[in-house]
C-alpha cells in the first residue's frame, strides 16, 4: 500500500470526515504501507498512522510533524524536516534487517 497525503495538511484520520481519506466509519491503515506527505505546506501525520510502518516519507517543502509515537523500517526525508512534537520516533531494526534513514539531509528535531 502506498498512501500519499498531498490532498490534506491534516495528514491521514481515524474515522471522521477529515484528513486524506475521507469515508463513513472508522478506518485503518495498514502497518506494511509506504507513507507519503507531500505538499506546498506543513503537514501532520494524522491519528490515522499506524504506531509502525514501513517506510515514512516526507517530500513536502515544509517539515513534517509527528501526532503521535511512530516507529519506521524506513525513513525517507530528503527536503524537509521531521518535527517529533514530543513524540517518539522509533526505527526499527532487529536481528534479520537494519533500519535506514535515506536522504535526510536536515535530521530529527
């Protein structure tokens, strides 16, 4: 799955008419996905993204901030930042695959 949140500031939302995706009912996102944001202004994850992911990936021109705690196989930022909002940001890496942080010239803040 790859989810792209160009269309939304807000990020991605767990049930309600706001976010990307806007359907009835409560939504899910899947923690095998590739997570997208981009945009012309700061973004949010949203409450819609899982607590881990595959991949998390911020082609925006503003940095990207953080809802809630995440943890990412891998991290993907090579124009902007990604602001943690006194969150957690975890990249997971266990004994079979490394996490890889790729093209983020400007880092964690």
């Amino acid at each position: 799955m790859v989810f792209s949140t160009s269309a939304s500031p807000e990020g991605i939302s767990a049930s309600g008419p706001t976010g990307a995706v806007q359907v009835t009912g409560a939504r899910t996102f899947s923690p095998a996905g590739v997570y997208v944001y981009q945009g012309a202004e700061a973004q949010v994850t949203g409450s819609g993204l899982p607590g881990r992911v595959l991949v998390l990936y911020n082609i925006g021109d503003d940095a990207l901030t953080l809802s809630q705690p995440v943890a990412v196989r891998l991290l993907a930022a090579p124009i902007s930042d990604i602001l943690l909002n006194n969150q957690s940001f975890t990249l997971l890496s266990d004994a079979d695959t490394a996490a890889v942080k790729a093209w983020a010239p400007y880092g964690l803040k």
